[in-house]
C-alpha cells in the first residue's frame, strides 16, 4: 500500500517531470488571474454603468460566463472550433476559456465591492472638481478591491484548482505530468505528490482568506 | 456688483413630477444665505443644482456672473471647484488619512505639486481646528470633526461660494457648535455661503437673508427679522410654529 501511494523512489524520479508541469500551471495561473483581474474590472465597471447600452451586453458576458461550465466551454474552444477553421495551441486555448470563466467571476465580486459604497463617495468626489476616470481610480476602486479583498483572493484560489482541467487537452501542466509520471510508472505516487504540491501552493491562499473573513467580521 | 451666485428661472423635473418651479434667489458676495423649509420642499435640490450635481431642466445658475449651465461637461469639473460643498453625511474618503481626503482634489482637479497642496491643507485644517488630526483615519474622528475636515477639504480648493447641505443634521447636539462655530469664522472671513440647514437660530444669528421653500417654490425671501418676526405667508407662519414647538 505505501509503495503504491507513497514510493519516495518513483516521486524523485518523477519530479522534474512534475516541477515541468508546475511550471506550466503556474504560467496558467499568471494569464488568467493576471488579465482576469484586470479585465474583471473593466467588466464590472460596465456592468454596473448608469449606461444602459455599456451595462446590458456586460451583463450578458458575465451572466453567459457564469453560467457555462468552464470545460463545456475549454472543450468547445479547443475542438469545436477547428471545425469553424480555426486551431490553436493548448495554451491558448486553455488560457481564453479560463480567461472568459474567470474574469466573469472577478468581475462578480469587484461588482459587489463597487455596489457596497454609499453614492455620497462619487458626489464627494465630483463635487470637489474630479473627472469619472479620476474619481474611479482615487476614490472608488481602491475602496471597492478593499472591501472585496477576501473574495478576490477566495476566487483566485478556485482559478488555480481551476488549471487542473487543463490536462483534459493535454497541457502539460501539473495534473497531467502527474498522470503521466503515473501511467508510466504503474504507480500512484506521482498524483499524490502532485496533490502535495497544490496543497502547499494554495494552503497559505485559504489561511490568508479566512484570517480576512475574521478580521472582516469583527 | 453681480452677486456671486445668481440662480434664475430654474427648473427641475424627475420624469412628471416637478420638484422645483421658477426658482430664483441671489447671495452676493460675503453674503450668508440661508434656506429653510419643510423636507420634500426642495431645498436641497436646489442646492445640489447650483454645482450641477442635479442637473436642472432648465433655468441659469450664475456664478461670478457666469452661466454654468452653459459649459460643456468636460469643462464642468473646473467649474465645480468654484463650489465647495459640504454634505450632511460628510462623505470623507475612508481610505486616506485626513490630510490627503484635503490634499486630493487639490493635485487631481487643480494640479497642484505635492508640497503646495500638502501646505494649503495643512493651512485649511488648521482653520477648522483640526491640523493636530492631519494623519489620522477618518473613522478615528467624531462626526463633528468629520465635518469639519470635510469643509477644509472643499475650502482648499478657493471656492468662490460654499454649498451646505444640511451640514449639522447628521451630528449629536454636542458637536453642532463646533460647525456652526466654524461656519462663522467663515462669513467672518468673507466667504459666500448658501446653507440648507434647520438651525433656526443660527440662521436669526447669522444669516444676511432667508429664503423659505415650501413645494418646490420659493414662498419668501429677506432678513432674518422679517422672516422670523414677520413672515408674510401663511405656510411660512405655520412651518416656523412647527418648527418652533419642538
């Protein structure tokens, strides 16, 4: 039993194997969180535009994102769409159909954060001669990321658990070395390292969210 | 001499209903106006109008004999720091400390450098009793001090007329005197100043006019005297007896 989960022989040999796959999960996690905050934002920001024709369609991408399962989505983008001619790399695939899923989500959160602040914090700023883009950079954003903060973080967790379906169109990334490492050896160590390494990447993020939430309920 | 703020003709609609019928008042320079009236009278609106927070159906709002209604958007920000405006929720930024709620619009709208603004809102602070509490938080203040900051944030900027907006009825009674007390520094120095307020006797105190709104209409306007002495209206005598019996 210990040989078949826990052979610290075949985790060493399998661990360059897995550290490629961190790497790649972890180049992942860099686009997609790293666009998906910003492009969230901007999301948010229409979705919640006393604009009606900025605030609809935003509605829409964000309500269709959350509502399509992010390997529906992977799957089509990947081998749907070459049927329409157009091909492209794993990564890139993987990186758009997360990228939409998640930036839906940020852009959720980020909303909240906008709608928790009392309207007498954009007359304030208004009133004292501060154009939108002014006020929204100085005023508002700063204030609504603050309040959200826990959930930003708390969803960015579910991102990089997220990359894990990535290897349904083998990328490698670390799920899917890992399998490999373990089809390879006939044994299941590779996965239990691999769950080892996702554990200590993100145990530190669900420890920072919950002193947060506490902090926050005080 | 054209009064620092003229406001004619004004109008404004929500959808059917109009809150605000032909009003017109005027505050010359130095002058201490106050507006009273019962609450849905309009009178704040009529207040957020003169910086075109609430944009008017129609009528001019001139300030310095300048039609603001006329500029564009674009050119609305500059012409809003003409305006200081004072909330009844102060509406203080929570995130920066105090001196930096005072120093913001400063290098954003007037782009003024660093040490300048840092200067004139230490200056402005100290007006209001308040430069001991330039680094704090402004959750760390009372309301009455929250007030005052947030009226040394609006005065940084060399407004030309103060805008209140019920500046004191957020506050616990104790810290009222403090505002007022401030306010009248203010008029002392020769700042112009248009007041939504129900501080009755503040207003016989200090004011130069009255102007009583009721229904969106200005009812009557004049000296302190005549309005608390000698009110010429029926809806003036009864809304006074009202507010007098409590």
């Amino acid at each position: 039993m210990i040989e078949m989960f826990f052979n610290l022989d075949i985790m060493r040999q399998s661990l360059p194997l897995l550290m490629g796959g961190l790497w790649m999960t972890l180049k992942l996690c860099a686009v997609v969180i790293g666009l998906g905050l910003v492009g969230g934002l901007f999301l948010s920001l229409a979705a919640t535009s006393p604009r009606r024709w900025l605030r609809w369609p935003a509605m829409a991408v964000i309500d269709l994102m959350r509502a399509l399962p992010p390997l529906v989505l992977l799957i089509f983008i990947y081998s749907g769409l070459p049927f329409a001619g157009l091909e492209m790399p794993a990564f890139a695939a993987v990186a758009i159909a997360f990228l939409l899923n998640n930036s839906a989500y940020y852009a959720e959160v980020y909303r909240a954060g906008l709608e928790s602040l009392p309207k007498g914090q954009w007359e304030a700023a208004r009133a004292t001669g501060l154009s939108m883009p002014q006020t929204l950079r100085h005023v508002i954003i700063p204030q609504a990321v603050r309040n959200v903060l826990p959930d930003l973080l708390s969803n960015t967790v579910e991102v990089v658990k997220l990359t894990s379906l990535a290897s349904v169109v083998s990328l490698a990334e670390l799920l899917y070395q890992a399998n490999m490492a373990r089809s390879v050896t006939y044994n299941s160590s590779p996965l239990v390292l691999a769950a080892a390494i996702y554990l200590v990447l993100l145990w530190p993020m669900v420890r920072l969210v919950s002193r947060y939430q506490r902090k926050l309920s005080i | 001499m054209t009064p620092m703020l003229e406001v004619a003709a004004l109008e404004k609609r929500f959808g059917d209903t109009t809150v605000l019928r032909n009003i017109n008042l005027k505050v010359g320079r130095g002058e201490l106006v106050f507006v009273i009236g019962p609450s849905g009278s309009g009178k704040s609106t009529m207040l957020r109008c003169c910086n075109r927070l609430e944009e008017p159906t129609s009528g001019s709002i001139l300030i310095d004999g300048k039609n603001i209604m006329n500029a564009l958007s674009k050119n609305l920000n500059t012409l809003r720091l003409q305006t200081g405006m004072v909330f009844q929720g102060f509406h203080l930024y929570p995130h920066m400390s105090v001196v930096r709620n005072v120093m913001l619009a400063q290098t954003l709208a007037m782009k003024r450098g660093k040490a300048e603004a840092k200067a004139r809102a230490m200056d402005m602070l100290d007006r209001v009793g308040l430069a001991h509490k330039a680094d704090a938080m402004p959750t760390e203040l009372s309301g009455g001090q929250q007030q005052r900051v947030a009226i040394a944030r609006a005065l940084a900027l060399d407004p030309k007329v103060m805008l209140f907006d019920e500046p004191t009825s957020a506050l616990d009674p104790e810290l009222v005197g403090s505002v007022l007390k401030v306010m009248k520094d203010l008029k002392a120095q020769g700042m112009t100043m248009l007041v939504v307020s129900h501080e009755m006797g503040f207003a016989r105190e200090a004011a130069d006019r009255v102007v009583f709104m009721d229904g969106g209409v200005v009812v009557e306007q004049g000296p302190p005297e005549a309005i608390f002495g000698n009110p010429q209206h029926e809806r003036t005598r009864a809304f006074l007896s009202r507010v007098s019996s409590h």
